[in-house]
C-alpha cells in the first residue's frame, strides 16, 4: 500500500465515521471504534514502518463503510469542521 493510498483510506474512514456520529447514526460506536483503530494502523503504513495496516476493520464493518460513503457522494455531504478553542 502505497502513502497517497494509506491517506486515501484514512479519509475514507474518518468520512464514514464523521457522517455516522453527526448526521445519520449508521454505525455503533464499537464500530467506529473499529474503524478507528484501522486509521491508527494506517498512519505505520504512512510513517514507513509498515507496507501494509497490521489491522484492517471486518467485512461486515467493510460494508457499512461503503454504504455510508455512497450516501455522503449522493447527498454531496461535507464533514463538519471542528474548530479548536
């Protein structure tokens, strides 16, 4: 897996993460504990530790990851920006 690939995925799951907690709950929050904990393994790829995440979230978590994403493309959702005091 390449950076740019690594990056690209992150943002995938932090969109269906970001959709899932503020506008439609679609995923439990174990779920999205899950999903987080891919991030984190995706940010070794990032660093160069690693070629590959050593932890990648389940085929049924998968599938709602992608299910969340087509409805963020078709309502043309934007993540929320979180300003910091």
């Amino acid at each position: 897996m390449t950076r740019t690939e690594a990056f690209d995925r992150m943002e995938y799951l932090r969109n269906a993460i970001a959709y899932s907690r503020h506008t439609e709950s679609m995923m439990t929050i174990g779920e999205g504990i899950m999903c987080n904990q891919e991030v984190a393994a995706l940010f070794s790829v990032c660093d160069g530790v690693d070629s590959e995440p050593r932890y990648i979230v389940t085929d049924e978590i998968e599938n709602k990851v992608v299910e969340i994403n087509k409805v963020i493309r078709i309502k043309l959702w934007q993540k929320p920006v979180i300003e910091i005091l």
